[in-house]
C-alpha cells in the first residue's frame, strides 16, 4: 500500500520558474552603507542606473550591467565627499534626466546619454536639496517631461524641459505669493489625452484639480470640486487610470472624502459614489487605488460598525461600488493594500484579527469575487509586511517579517500556497528593514534588485538575482507531502514525511479549523464531513519549519 502512496504522489509534480539566489552585486562601501534602503534601479539603454556611495565621494551616479566587474561610477558630479545624490530618474528620446547637486551646492537638473563624457548639467535650479525643495516626479510628456522644483524665489512650482538649457523653464507660477509653492513634494502628475492632471494650490481656490497641455496658458484650474478657498483634494491625493478615466479621492461641500472619477473635462469630473452618506470620509486619500479586471480595488469604509473598513471594488458607477468582502469580520479593519496582480489575480496583503488583542497580517488573493477572495499563502503569528510587492518573470516576490528572521524577501509559490524565504546564506535578522525604513525593489534589465544587509560587515548593499527563461525546476508537491483525494469529500488522506509533526488544517477566513497530529506516521486521515464546502490550506509543521499548500473541499 505504501507503494501505492509513493506511486500517486509521483504524479504530483510542479513546475515552476524560480530565481537564482541572491547574490550581492558588489561591496561598493568597504566601510559603511553603499545604498540607502530606499534606494531604486533605473533601467535606461541597457544599462541599470542608482545613487550609491563608495564611502569616498558620497552618493553618486552609479551604473551597472548586472554583475560585479561591470558596475562603476559613472560620474562624481559633486567633487568630494559630499555627494550629488542622483535622483527621479526618467527617460525622454534617447537620453535620461536626473536631479543632482552640483560643487556649488545647487540643484541641478542633469542630461546622460550613458557614458561620462555624456553627462552634464542642463540647468541648476534650486538653491539648495532637500526633500521640499528639490527636483520631483520627473515625468515624460512626448518630447518634453514635466517636474516639480523651486528656484529659491518662487515655491515648489510646475517646471517643463525638452533636455536644454534654454528650454528648461517654470511653466507657470501657480501659487504667486512669494516662496509659497502650488505644488506639494508629495505631488504627483497623471498623463491622458495629451495633458497631464495634478493636484496644486493657491489662495483663492486652495488645493484642487488642475490640467496642463504643456503651455501656461493651458495650465489652468480644472475644476473647483470645493467652492470657494477650501480644498477639495489632499496633499497625499494620487491618481489611477482605467479605462480613459483616472481616479482619485476629493470631498466637496456636501460629503467627506470619497470616491471621484475624471475623464480629463470639467463636467467629467464627478463624485462615484458617497461610501461614507453625510460629511464623513468613506475613501481616504492615503488609501491605495489598483485597477484590475476592468475595475478598481481599494479599501473604504461606509460606516457600519460591524464591518469597519474593508476591501471594496468599483466599476465606475454608484451601483457597482461595493464591499467585495469583509476580511476581518466584525468592527476591525482588514487594511487591504500593496497589491499586484498575477495570472488573473490580485494579491494583497491585509489584517486579521486572531483575538481582540491580537493581529496578523495575511496574504490574500481575489479573482474579484467575493467567494474568490481568499488567504492565498499562511503566514506565521505576529508577523508584520513592510508593504512591498513585485511582479517579476511570473512570480510574485514580498517582504514579511516571520517569527524567527524579521523582515526578509520571500516569493510566493501558488502551488503550494506558500511563501518561501529567499537568502544568499543563512538569514540575517531583519535584512530586508535596513534602519527601519523597509526596502525597494527594482526590476531592470532582466534582473531584481534590492538593498539587503546580509553581512553586517558589508552594511545596506545592492542584491540581485534573474531568472532564467528555461531554467524549470522541479519538486515534489508540497515539499513530499501529498493529499488526496483531490477535491475531497468526506475524508482526506495526507502521505507525510517522518519528520512532520502536526497538519493544520486553515479556512479561507485564516481560522485553524482542524489540527492533525502525524503520530510518526506515514499517513494521516481526517474527516472532512464537517467542513464548509470551499478552499482550505493545510499547514505542515515540521519543528520550525512550516510549509503550506490549498485544497478543496467539495461534498
């Protein structure tokens, strides 16, 4: 009979593509941290483009092809130890723009074409860096590219270059009180119909939606959402196109923050629906809007205290804006955010409650149904995510901090329902929270970066891995163990391994229903009988090691 297990766990083979492991790309600072953990990879003529710091010159324009010998400086644009700090990196025709402090101290809007001799100043701008101050949300618009800067006189304002020195000008001085900026360094450009859409503010209609076609006389107050000097939107506000529309969170004289939707005009910009009735907020503008399936995903809450703030779907009009699901049952909110979406599905990370003083976050995954909405991997106790998801070469890769390791990089494996930690050696506590920030991750040129601290000598260094387009890699199912039969109906039998001690067995609400212990056996049966027909994930522990994979349960 056994022969018989081993026979049928054979056929249960998967099939995916997994990455290498990573590995650090090269100790650019001998002596402290090359990168902050923040810091991002920019992808532009075959090359990959970040800030770092060799612990000589400061942070400067690095660049690389992805391996050790053929990562350098390209430039020490701010001469000494200083550094320029490159940033907002974007790309018009052929060469990428950059800001970057200069010898002098200004902020200077930077030109390459990838090579040292390339690179140059187009034009210095700002008096000084720092986050309010400097060169923002460079963003392209056909030959031109639209950013946010101050000259030292005018505030934060909307500034426009086609790559020259003299074609580098302030577009328009939206809010003209004296050093008092229309645009915030929070803010953020959305492009349609050959305009770009933004939020910005002055005296006399405070902070509201405004358009550009790249003239200043077509960079004008869109629409007035809150009459009068009240703002109608937030300094946080974003925008997230779908379908020819982009959407957005506003509140006018009648309701609090909700749901709004433009199409680029002035009667197109409309209230979707007033989750929240009254004054109150149902759609801050903090929250995370994502587009999939031809609807948008975020969370909102419509005031019943039974349900709390939740995951919620629309599709652009008031009846199809609704509760998808309430994942933390009861008063508490479930969060739902950092999504991505692979393979048909949306996957998020969100809370839930275990006790009324205890929270976990779990991964879930909706097709956009609520029965579809469901804890896609089991995740340990006490765990926390830093809020990164990253679509790369069909995987899905995430941070979470697990009861042993802290914050690492995992991927998330859908044949198993589970995530699985990825290290170049043995895990370094929290190597993917370097100073508490979290990290970033970054996909150019076929391969994943991100800053990790795997060797505390090293300190926050770049690291790396690709995946090979026909590297395939085989494993048993379910790291040998193997359920059938599948679905299953009144009973489930669970071929194991000697050294799995207990099955768990997980509803899609993440609630332990059942618990199975092997008894050194090879093989273990529940019942099933009483369980809800629906998908279930069971839990093999194995001292502290735990893996995971789904079924269902079908009568």
């Amino acid at each position: 009979m056994l022969k018989l297990y081993i026979f049928i766990c054979s056929l249960f083979v998967s099939y995916n593509i997994y990455s290498q492991t990573p590995a650090l790309l090269l100790d650019i600072n001998t002596t402290g941290n090359s990168v902050k953990s923040t810091t991002a990879v920019f992808e532009f003529n075959g090359s990959s483009y970040f800030s770092a710091d060799d612990g000589v010159h400061g942070p400067e324009l690095w660049k690389t092809d992805g391996t050790t010998s053929g990562t350098s400086c390209l430039l020490d644009i701010n001469e000494g130890a200083y550094g320029s700090y490159p940033h907002e990196f974007a790309v018009i025709g052929n060469k990428m723009l950059f800001g970057a402090t200069d010898n002098s101290g200004l902020e200077d809007l930077w030109i390459t074409d990838g090579t040292t001799a390339g690179t140059e100043s187009i034009k210095s701008i700002s008096p000084y860096y720092n986050p309010a101050s400097g060169i923002r949300a460079i963003t392209p618009f056909g030959t031109k590219a639209f950013f946010i800067a101050t000259d030292g006189t005018n505030g934060s304002e909307l500034w426009v270059t086609d790559g020259t020195s003299d074609g580098t000008m302030m577009l328009k001085d939206i809010d003209t009180i004296p050093d008092s900026g229309g645009l915030d360094w929070t803010s953020s450009f959305m492009v349609l119909n050959n305009k770009i859409y933004f939020e910005a503010s002055e005296s006399i209609h405070g902070r509201e939606l405004w358009e550009s076609d790249g003239t200043a006389a077509g960079t004008k107050l869109l629409k007035d959402i809150y009459p009068g000097a009240e703002s109608g939107l937030d300094y946080l506000t974003d925008f997230t196109l779908l379908n020819g529309k982009f959407y957005f969170s506003a509140k006018d004289e009648v309701h609090g923050f909700e749901l709004w939707e433009s199409d680029g005009t002035e009667a197109g910009t409309q209230l979707v629906k007033d989750i929240k009735p009254g004054s109150a907020s149902g759609f801050s503008p903090s929250f995370q809007i994502f587009p999939f399936k031809n609807k948008i995903y975020f969370q909102a809450d419509n005031g019943d205290i039974s349900i709390g703030r939740e995951l919620w779907s629309s599709d652009g009009t008031s009846g199809g804006t609704q509760l998808l699901k309430d994942i933390n049952t009861g008063s508490n909110y479930s969060d739902a955010k950092y999504f991505s979406e692979l393979n048909g599905k949306l996957y998020f990370w969100a809370m839930k409650n275990t006790s009324p003083f205890s929270t976990i976050f779990q991964f879930w995954m909706t097709d956009g149904t609520s029965d579809g909405t469901v804890v896609a991997a089991d995740t340990y106790p006490g765990n926390y995510t830093s809020g990164l998801t990253k679509v790369y070469n069909g995987n899905l890769y995430t941070t979470y901090s697990d009861a042993t390791y802290g914050y690492q990089l995992f991927r998330f494996d859908p044949g198993s329902a589970s995530l699985k930690m990825l290290s170049p050696a043995a895990p370094a506590i929290d190597a993917c929270n370097a100073g508490g920030l979290g990290t970033t991750f970054s996909v150019s040129n076929g391969k994943f970066f991100y800053p990790a601290v795997y060797d505390a000598s090293k300190g926050i260094e770049l690291y790396t891995f690709s995946t090979a387009s026909n590297g395939i890699e085989t494993n048993a199912l379910s790291e040998n163990a193997c359920m059938f039969p599948v679905p299953a109906d009144k009973q489930m039998n669970i071929y194991l391994e000697p050294n799995i001690r207990e099955v768990k067995i997980i509803d899609a609400q993440g609630q332990v229903v059942l618990s199975v212990p092997s008894g050194n056996k090879l093989m273990v049966s529940f019942d099933c009988s009483s369980l809800t027909p629906g998908i279930y994930i069971a839990r093999f522990e194995a001292g502290e090691h735990t893996f995971s994979r789904t079924f269902i349960v079908k009568h």
